[in-house]
C-alpha cells in the first residue's frame, strides 16, 4: 500500500516529542509519494527502494508514539531534497569568482563559500564510505550534515548575487569517529603493491635489470609465490605491480600468519648467456601491524641475513579490514554554521 498514512498523533500540546512525530510521518509521506512517481514513469527498482525505505519508517514512528527519543540525524533525507544536494551542486573555481578588495565583504563571502563547499563535498564522500562499509545510520547522518551545508551555500549565493550584507555565522568544533575500510577488497583479499627500488648498491647501477620475488606465507602448506616483471637499466627500479592475495581470515591459523610471519621479498639481478640470476638482497614484510590496521606502506632496508646491504624497497599491503579489530579513527573538523 503506497497510499500515505493518516498521521497518528497524540495530543502533547506542541510538545517536542509530537513534532518529532510529525516530522518522521511527513518524511515516511515523502518518500511513499516518491515511490507513486517513480512507478508511474515505469522506474519499478527505485519506487521499491522507495518503499522500502519509506516502511523502515514505521519502527521509528511506533517508537516515537511510545514516547522514545529517535536521532533525526540517521533518518534518511527525503528524495526531493537528495537530488538537489547530488545534482545542484556546482563547484565554482577560483578563477570564476571576482575577487574583492581584502577583507571586504565580497572577500568574506567567498571565503565562506569555499568552505561550504569543502564541507559538502567532505560530508558526501564520509556518506559514501560509510555507505559502502554498511553503516547506514551514520551514512544518513552525513548525508544530513551535507544538506545542511547545501541550505546554508544556496542562503550564502543569495546573499552573494543581490549584494546582502555577509549574513551571521560562526565556526564549531564537530567530532566523529570514522572506521577505516578499504571498501574495494573483499574479506578474504589481500592486496599486495611492490612499488619501486631505492637506489640498490650494485657496481652497474646504469646497467643492471632487476626484478622481485615474493612469498606470502599462506597457505602453510603451500605457501603463496610469484614476481615482478624484469626492469631494465637502472638501480632505482618502478615496478608497480598489484598482487591480489587469498587468505582466510576467520581460520586460526590465518590469523597466526598474521601475528609471527613476514611476506619475503628477494631482489634479483638478471644474469647473461654465461651466468644465472644473483640474489641483491632480502625484505622481510611483517604482517603483524595488519592486526590492527588495514594499510601498511613503508620504505624497507635490503638485507643479507642481518646485514644491511644497501638500498630499499618500497611495499604497500591492503586487507579490507584489519585482522583482529576495526581500525577506528577519531576525526575533529571546524565547521562553518551560516546563523538563520
């Protein structure tokens, strides 16, 4: 049934809690006639959407109509006002606006419309990682706080275009919590990068045609190998290359790779007609930060045993997530609020 619901409202004398309800019977309306008009132009997929999300109103109505508080922050923005915010936003570059003279009002109003827009499109690329990770309170929570920033960039034009007096507005501290996720990787997925060699001491460094081998060690029993492409005539070789592991993260014995083991990386120089491939020297990757964070990046001395032989390699490790916990990271932004 798409027909919109007759608002069931108990008389609490304008309180709080009756306009709260309000507000989530209007949204639910919204959407269930958004769901009517995309049905009508045929757009089957989005009027379910529609209605999907317009029935995930009703554990919120009911628990208003029991007198429960319910974040209005994690509610989702209806349709009409979601399109606006992704299709009527334009970023404006610097060389488009006329500057004013310092520290005049157009200057200001400038100043403030940069910032808006950082903010919007901050608060949308927030959305969109939370989207992709499945956390769909928090996703709406931005998607709001981005909203707001569009209605303050569009109060802030106006006052730009018809020569208004720089409207009130203050800075404020806002901190959340985002978990870091690379959304791109599946769960049992590691991605491996060799990025380039540093500077190899070697006696033809303009000559020499290197190349890695790696060992990731899993499975145990047959653990994980292959190599580079060959790069020719230089000690400071770019390799480049992705490798797109398996592991298993939820096995025991996975997650004991993880906490003692290393992926092994051997720098090879190419031999001739006369004389095979010599070894330049070792890295040893230690898995372990990956326990508890989901991108390792860093610069490794070449070593013979415990010798340092000279040279680095550059290696990029991803997991989607880390292996024991969720990498969370606390994030604190000054945030423009334009005063209505």
């Amino acid at each position: 049934d798409l027909s919109p619901d007759k608002p069931n409202v108990r008389k609490m004398g304008g309180s709080h809690q009756e306009k709260q309800l309000h507000q989530l019977l209007e949204k639910q309306k919204q959407f269930k006639l958004a769901a009517l008009q995309a049905k009508k132009k045929g757009e089957v997929n989005q009027a379910k959407e529609y209605l999907r999300i317009a029935k995930g109103f009703d554990k919120l109505i009911e628990a208003s109509n029991c007198g429960l508080p319910v974040d209005m922050n994690t509610v989702p923005i209806p349709p009409s006002a979601k399109i606006a915010l992704e299709t009527d936003f334009d970023i404006v570059s610097a060389e488009d606006c006329t500057p004013g003279s310092p520290g005049s009002e157009d200057d200001i109003l400038e100043k403030l419309e940069k910032d808006l827009i950082d903010q919007i499109k901050k608060s949308l690329e927030t959305r969109n990682h939370f989207k992709a990770v499945g956390d769909v309170a928090s996703a709406n929570r931005f998607e709001q706080q981005a909203l707001h920033s569009k209605k303050d960039l569009d109060l802030l034009r106006v006052a730009r275009k018809h020569k208004h007096p720089v409207p009130r507005y203050h800075y404020e501290t806002r901190s959340f919590s985002i978990v870091q996720c690379n959304t791109d990787l599946g769960d049992n997925d590691l991605e491996l990068t060799i990025a380039q060699g540093i500077n190899y001491n070697v006696p033809n460094p303009k000559e020499v045609d290197t190349y890695i081998r790696f060992e990731f060690p899993w499975p145990t029993e047959e653990p994980y190998r292959d190599k580079t492409a060959t790069v020719y005539n230089t000690n400071n070789p770019v390799y480049d290359e992705k490798f797109t592991l398996p592991i298993q993260r939820n096995v025991r014995a996975c997650q004991r790779v993880f906490k003692r083991h290393a992926i092994k990386c051997e720098v090879w120089s190419k031999g001739g007609f006369f004389r095979g491939d010599a070894l330049i020297g070792t890295v040893l990757v230690k898995l372990q930060p990956l326990e508890t964070k989901c991108v390792l990046h860093e610069t490794f001395d070449l070593m013979d045993g415990r010798k340092v032989v000279g040279g680095k390699v550059e290696v990029k490790v991803r997991l989607r997530n880390p292996i024991q916990a969720k990498q969370v990271e606390r994030v604190e932004e000054k945030w423009l609020v334009i005063d209505h």
